[in-house]
C-alpha cells in the first residue's frame, strides 16, 4: 500500500551515480585568479605611471601656475645646470636642436612642446632654446614646472636704503 520513497540507501545511490557519471573531465576554466593577477597589474601600472618622468632629471622650479592638460604627449626639451640641451633624452647642441625641431614641425605643426629648465641653469641657454622652438614654427611653447610655489621674492631694497634697515 504505502509507496516505496526508496530509503536513505536508494536516494544516496542515486546521488552518488549522477557525481559519478559528471565526474569526467572538467572542461572549465577558473578565471578568478586570471582576474586577480590582472586588477593587481592594473593597480601597479596605475601607480608607476605617473611616477615616470620622461627626459633628463633636473631640479624643476616650483610655481603656483595650473597645470597644463594636453591629450597626446608633448615633446619635451630639457637643459641642464651645465647648458646641455635634451630633446627627449637625447643630448644634442644647439644646431642639431633646430634642425630636428624644423623636421618635426613638418610633420606635426600642432604639436605642443615643454622646456624645462633646470632650476640652476643661466637664462641665455633657456632663452636660446626658446628661440630656436619659436623659429622652428611651433606656437604651442610651455614652461615646465613643479607645482606648489612658495611664498612670493622679497622686493629688492633701493640702493640708497641703509643695510641695517633703519631710516
């Protein structure tokens, strides 16, 4: 009369005979540790590019000038406490300069150039490379800094004023 609901051997049997009839090769990938190695080289990636600096390492001044945005990257020429030019990171002189900066404007006359002039370096080779920037054809011309200027240079005294400050 009662029905046979197969008893606790009857069910565990069937159970135990679908594991084994999927039990073959498992044809899945676990993607969770590819998707780990990947978010964490993304974080590194992430963290490392701003920190790379390209040209030459010089002392920048500090200003409180906005930063400049640009989509594609400037090209970038650096002088040294010493006088030596980069362009990139490549040292040339001042006539190579030129010659490469007016073979550059002619393939791209919109590109954007920042020099940066190391915070010891005399004004003459700063204003020579600027110079030869602005005969070359380019009008998109920018001064590299570091942001965060300090407080403003204290204004010169007048000849005439007396050393101790006293009137």
């Amino acid at each position: 009369m009662g029905a046979s609901a197969g008893g606790a051997k009857g069910g565990y049997q069937r159970r135990n005979a679908r594991r084994r009839s999927g039990a073959g090769v498992m044809s899945d990938i676990n993607v969770t540790p590819l998707v780990d190695v990947m978010l964490v080289l993304l974080i590194v990636f992430m963290v490392a590019a701003p920190l790379m600096t390209v040209g030459v390492p010089i002392d920048l001044p500090k200003t409180d000038a906005k930063p400049l945005t640009s989509q594609v990257e400037p090209l970038s020429v650096s002088i040294r406490p010493d006088g030596s030019i980069y362009l990139m990171e490549e040292p040339m002189n001042m006539e190579q300069l030129a010659e490469k900066l007016k073979a550059l404007y002619g393939v791209d006359p919109e590109k954007e150039i920042r020099v940066r002039g190391d915070l010891a370096a005399t004004y003459g080779p700063i204003a020579e490379v600027l110079g030869a920037i602005n005969s070359a054809g380019f009008k998109k011309i920018g001064l590299e800094t570091l942001p965060g200027g300090g407080a403003p240079a204290a204004a010169p005294k007048p000849a005439d004023a007396p050393a101790d400050g006293s009137n």
